[in-house]
C-alpha cells in the first residue's frame, strides 16, 4: 500500500516578509495622520492655504489671523482710476466700507470644519470670503467731492488765425463723474476692487455746445482781408487827409480774436503802443504840429475791422494842433499877436501868466485853436466870415449854399479873428453892457476865456423894446464883436447851423 508522505512546511519568504513590514508601517502612518488631523481638527489653528483677500492665514490662531487682518486692512489703499491717467489713492473707509476683522478670522477658522464649508472649500479653493459693512453714503459723499477734479468742461469748436490766415480748431468732449454708476458698480463686488486694489471710475462724455465753425472762419477770414480807411479832419484848415490802411499795414499792430461763444465772436485785440506810434507818425507828416488822438483812433479802427462793416470800412478822426511858441518882435502887443494866430488875445494872456508886458525876444505860448471848438465838429457844415469884405458865406457838403452881407465889431470893440464853432442857440438874446435884445443869437466864442459872455451871429437888434439898430449899416463895421446879419437871413441860420459847426472868421 502507498502511503502520501506528510507535506513539509514551505520555508518564509524574505520578500514577502518586506512588503508584510512596509504594509506595517504604511497603517501606522495612516493612523498617526489620522490622529494628527483629528488633533488639528479640534485645535484653534485655521486650515493650512487658507486665505482672505489674498492673505494667507493659514496655521495661525483666530486671534492671530484677526491682527493680521485689521493691519493690512489699515494699510490698505485703494486707487480710484479714470481711465485716462488720473488716479486718487484713497482708504477703504472713505468709501463706507468696513472690515469685521475677528468675525472674518472666524470664517477662515470654520473653512474644512462643517460640511458647509467643506463643500465651499472645494469648489472655490483656501478664500474665505471677509465680513464687512458697506455705507453708500459715505461712498457717495466722496466721490461727490471728488467729482470736481475728475470733470473737464468741453471746448468748443474754434477759429485762431495765424499768419494772418483764419484756421479752425475742433471740438473737444468734456467728461463727468458718474457718480450713481460708480456706486452701483462697487456696491455689486467691493471685493473684486480690494482684491485688484482699485476702482474704475465711471465717467459720461460731455458734448461742446458749438460743433462747427466753418463759416464763422471763412467771416472771419473776410475780416482779417479787409482794407481800412481812415478819413482824417482838420477843422482848423478845413482840410482832410486819408490814410489807406491795407491788412499788412493794421496787421502788424492788431490781431482779430475770434470767440464762437461770445454774442459778439469778433474781437480786435489791439496792440496800444505799435498802433499810436503809426498814427502819432501819420500825424506827424502832416506839420505844423498836428497830432490825433491816437489811442481812441487804433481802438477804433479795431472796433471797424472786428464789427465787419463793410468791405473797406472808413473811420473818421479829427486832427488837433499843439501849443505853438512865438518870440515877441518889437512893435508887437498881445492884440496885434493874437489877430495874427486867430486867438482872442486874452485867451493868449491867460496862457501867458504872470507876463503884463511884452518885450523884443520874449517867448510866449500860443494856444491851440482847438481850444476855441470845444464840442464835436460838424464837418459838412462850414461858415466863412470875412472882416475886410464884411460878407459871410455858408457850405454844406462844400457847395456854397448862402452868400450874405454882414456887419462886424467896430474897432474899438472888435471881432476877433479866428476858427471858432457854433456853441450856443437863443432866440433872443440880452446883452446888458449894451441894453441891446439880439433875435436869433448863436454864440460862437468867448472874448474873454473865463466870461460866459460871447459873441456870436444875431439878426438886427433892439433897444427899448421896439427900436431896431444898424438896419442901414449893414456890410459895414458897426457891432460891438458880434456878427450881424439881416434878422431874415440870421433867421435861416439859426435854424441851419446846429452846434458844433465851424465858423472861419478870416481878416
């Protein structure tokens, strides 16, 4: 019979001795990591990787995570931001916003600690989200107080000449502070502007009132081509002189400024001293020295070309004459040389002071006959009266229009020589020195400069209330100064000749 042999036991195996240790070992781990977690689990340690606002906070206690959090929230500046280049730094504060440093360290602590925030841990990674409180009305306030530096007035379209050429320039949009929409969008996510550490100001565009200038500069290039004529008057000579001013000439002492926006958007912006150097130069030529009042003759040339009044606009200007000096020759006296300038000698007196007599060589000061035509100058207008014929003649627009006798002061009370200009009207007029009533009296002088006293045209007058005096002497010298006429005749030029004529008294 065969009979199996009892098997023998199969000898341990190194290898399997090997993996049946690291399997040891590896549970061992396990348990010890299991022990470890469920530690960290219970300790007051916040998970490790957690984060707040890009912080970490991980493995630091509550209250550690919470001082952490309160400095860098005291440290923390956000950039408000335009989108052109403007940038404000500005505290979290200032915008209302608050941060709850303890309660958010708390949030941190319960990330991967209920099954809430286990879920939330996985699908949104270590960030805990912070607790603070937000106040619109801080916000608001700020950017209200921000909103001046952030807005820019638009600019309107606009016409510059350079080189004498008129160019426009464009339009610019201004900008303002959307203040509501600036809100809105912080209030929506004021963590994406922490995290990023600024905020896009919202802005709205501004559209300039005025667009287009197009035919505002081809006016003003119709201004800046315009030839100015300047009609100089001398009342004195009765002479005028014109200047013809051409762009090249005005241009280089006046520059048109051009305003869309103004009510008036023409403007000449004069340069004083070039201008009355011209026409004190213009004046000049003229001799005898003659002068115009240069400063209100550029201002009116500016005002001529600004306004446009026409393609070649004529400016009118009176010329004056200075003080002359004259040196006293023998035989002369204070009457023989005013007859010779046309000035009433005490006029010549009272521009001398303090000289009572005369003597060879001496100098004196002439007035100018401007003196003697105080109120603007009627230029159409002009009297002629001569002494020696004893005759008048009346001009208008050149064309003699009356010729008349005329009687004029005797000698010892003579009419002065000289250019002089209706001053004053009266239909009837007392001269008390002489108890005389003069009908249609215009006074044109002042014998005496400081006298309200003058002499002047008047028709034949009377005496007593009923006497007419010198109707058979008139064309001879009969008067006390004044100028007689026919009273038909000083009727009609009393109604003819309104203040401010010129009235030429010749020898």
């Amino acid at each position: 019979m065969w009979v199996r042999a009892p098997a023998r036991p199969r000898p341990f195996s190194p290898r399997a001795l090997l993996i049946t240790g690291c399997l040891g070992l590896l549970l061992s781990g396990l348990l010890l990591l299991a022990a470890a977690g469920l530690l960290f689990y219970h300790s007051n340690l916040i998970f490790p990787g957690v984060r707040v606002l890009g912080m970490h906070v991980g493995l630091q206690t509550t209250a550690e995570a919470a001082a952490a959090l309160q400095a860098r929230w005291d440290r923390q500046v956000l950039a408000l931001e335009d989108g052109a280049g403007g940038r404000w730094p500005v505290g979290p504060a200032e915008l209302g916003m608050t941060l709850d440093a303890r309660a958010t360290a708390q949030a941190a602590y319960r990330l991967g600690r209920t099954p809430e925030s286990l879920a939330a841990l996985a699908g949104a990674g270590f960030e805990a989200a912070p607790v603070w409180g937000f106040d619109p009305a801080v916000a608001e306030a700020r950017l209200d107080g921000l909103a001046g530096q952030i807005e820019r007035a638009p600019v309107n379209a606009g016409v510059r000449v350079v080189g004498g050429q008129a160019q426009t320039t464009p339009p610019v949009d201004g900008r303002t502070l959307d203040v509501s929409a600036t809100l809105n969008q912080l209030s929506a996510n004021p963590a994406a502007a922490l995290q990023d550490g600024r905020l896009f100001l919202v802005t709205r565009p501004v559209a300039p009132a005025i667009g287009d200038v197009r035919g505002l500069a081809a006016e003003a290039q119709r201004r800046l081509d315009t030839a100015v004529t300047v009609r100089a008057y001398d009342p004195i000579h009765d002479e005028v002189v014109v200047w013809p001013l051409a762009p090249e000439v005005w241009g280089q002492w006046l520059t048109l400024q051009v305003d869309p926006a103004a009510p008036e958007p023409f403007r000449g912006e004069l340069a004083a001293e070039a201008a009355q150097a011209y026409f004190t130069a213009q004046a000049a030529s003229l001799g005898e020295g003659r002068f115009v009042q240069a400063d209100a003759l550029a201002t009116a040339v500016a005002d001529a070309i600004a306004a446009g009044a026409g393609q070649t606009p004529t400016v009118g200007a009176r010329i004056y004459h200075q003080p002359r000096r004259h040196v006293v020759q023998p035989g002369e006296s204070f009457a023989s040389i005013g007859r010779d300038y046309g000035i009433p000698y005490p006029w010549l007196q009272q521009a001398n002071p303090g000289v009572a007599t005369l003597s060879a060589g001496q100098a004196l000061v002439v007035p100018s006959p401007d003196d003697l035509l105080p109120l603007p100058v009627v230029e159409n207008k002009r009297i002629v009266v001569s002494i020696g014929a004893q005759r008048a003649w009346v001009y208008e627009n050149g064309q003699l229009k009356w010729e008349w006798p005329a009687s004029t002061g005797i000698d010892a009370s003579p009419t002065s020589p000289g250019v002089f200009q209706v001053q004053s009207h009266e239909p009837n007029a007392y001269a008390s020195n002489w108890d005389l009533w003069m009908p249609y009296f215009m006074g044109i002088y002042r014998p005496v400069p400081t006298s309200d006293f003058m002499n002047g045209f008047h028709g034949f007058p009377t005496r007593g209330g009923a006497t007419l005096l010198w109707t058979g002497d008139l064309g001879r010298q009969v008067t006390y100064g004044c100028i007689l006429l026919s009273s038909e005749n000083a009727a009609l030029l009393y109604a003819w000749a309104e203040d401010g004529v010129v009235v030429d008294v010749r020898p």
